[in-house]
C-alpha cells in the first residue's frame, strides 16, 4: 500500500464509520446508544484501520509500533495535570464572575469512579488512532505542525458527529450545556481542534500514544460531574465558562499546546 493514500483512505473509513454503525442500529432494531452495535463499529474503526494501514506500510510500521511503548515519563506528568489545572482556572473565574456556584465533589465520587476502566478502554482505541495513526502519517508528510493540528482536530471532531447527533443520552448533554443536539455537536467539532494540538505535543513530548490516552482519559473523568449536574449555568455562560465548552477553557488548552511546542522548538534548536 503507498504511504501517500493511507491517511486520506483512513479519513474516508473513519468518517463513514458512525453512519455505518447507526445503519447497523437500524437494520438490527435496536436504539441508538453507547451500548450500541453502533457505537462498537463507531469506536473500533478508526483504531483498526489506522494499525491496519501503518503495519502495511513499511515506512509507518516500526514508529507506529513504537509509539505504543511507555515512552517518556516526564509527558505522563503533563498528562496528568493539564486539563485538572485548566478546568479549575476555568471554573475560578466563572464563580468570580458570578455565573456559577462551587459543587461538592462528593456525590460525584462514585460515578466518576465507575467511568474509570470505561474511559481508558475507549480511549485506547480513540488515541490509538488520532495520535497513533493519523498525526504521525500528517507529519510524515512533512506538514507543518499548525496544518496537522487543523486537519487532524478537524477530522477527529466530524467522526464524534454521529455520537452527539445519535449515540450519546441527551440528558447527559444538557446537563453539560443546555442546548440543542445539532448546536452541541457542531461546537464539539472547533473543541476537537482546540485539543488537537495539546493531544499531538503530548504525543511528541511523550513518543507514545499513552500519555495522551491519560490526558484524554483525565479530562474525560473530569467532565462527569458537569454532566451529572454540577457548576449549572445558562447557555450563554457555559460557552464562556464550561469546563469543556467554554472558549477559556478552549484558550488554556490551546495556549498550553503553544507553550510546548515553543519548548520543543527550541530544545531541537539548540541539539541542532
């Protein structure tokens, strides 16, 4: 197989996998949701198709193998404190500026806990494919870093359509942002590409897909309580102040990336 097709046939796979999935819903009968049949084409896809393509292309394979190593530890530390710190520099200063009351964790503790094993499965094959696969074939093709953040976040938020539009449970939705399914699942495309450099810097600082998987993990776990209720605000508000929404979170996560890829720059200057 030639490197130069694979990731424009693992964007076309991956898109068509959600609406594949709710095809099998329906030819099957059963409702849409993460229990899915559906939502098992809909997640695996991208992870098969990425190894798939990488362990068939002779140029891939080895750094695609690679990246599935621990890597460095340094980047599980960055991993683990991103997006805890974004999120409450986020949610200060919704409270400071009066748009939101602060929650008790505790009632939250279970049910976060219970995501736990959940999250990291899904998240291996989510990372395993945006990070494992389709950034580093981006930048195997000499694109400059802001061209496979675009492209990559761009790619990654329209497959998440098929899960706001039809898999995930509304409620859980409006409890993170009171508005429309179509209005939630468009914004959740520019939030995708907002994370996309984070997730790829991580990947670079790291060399492994892992400490991404963490971090997409841990800012998974951290939005449940949101989604069960916590920090309620007005529409408007929750795109300013969600802590997944909102555009200073989107800011942080987005400045954070600059900040290490500023630093990676700079230590590959001075090896130079």
């Amino acid at each position: 197989m030639r490197s130069h097709a694979s990731p424009p046939l693992f964007v076309l796979i991956t898109l068509a996998s959600g609406w594949i999935g709710l095809a099998v819903n329906r030819l099957a009968g059963v409702p849409d949701s993460m229990e899915s049949h559906g939502a098992l084409i809909w997640i695996l896809t991208p992870l098969l198709a990425g190894a798939a393509l990488a362990l068939s292309d002779p140029s891939r394979r080895r750094a695609y193998l690679a990246s599935w190593k621990p890597g460095r530890p340094s980047a599980y530390v960055l991993a683990l404190a991103i997006f805890p710190a974004a999120f409450t520099v986020t949610l200060a200063i919704g409270w400071v500026c009066g748009v939101l009351e602060p929650a008790d964790p505790g009632p939250y503790v279970p049910a976060v806990a219970a995501a736990v094993v959940p999250t990291l499965v899904k998240n291996i094959a989510e990372e395993g494919a945006w990070r494992g696969y389709l950034a580093p074939a981006l930048m195997a093709r000499g694109l400059p870093d802001i061209a496979v953040w675009l492209i990559s976040g761009a790619i990654w938020g329209l497959w998440h359509l098929p899960y706001y539009l039809f898999l995930l449970d509304e409620t859980l939705m409006r409890g993170v942002w009171d508005v429309p399914r179509f209005v939630y699942a468009l914004t959740a495309v520019p939030v995708c590409m907002s994370w996309a450099p984070l997730f790829t810097e991580l990947r670079l600082a790291g060399r492994s897909v892992w400490p991404c998987l963490l971090a997409h993990s841990v800012a998974n776990l951290s939005q449940i309580p949101a989604s069960l209720g916590a920090w309620s605000m007005s529409p408007l508000a929750a795109l300013l102040f969600s802590q997944i929404f909102g555009l200073l979170h989107s800011v942080i996560i987005v400045g954070v990336a600059l900040a290490m890829r500023k630093r990676r720059l700079a230590r590959t200057h001075r090896q130079r």
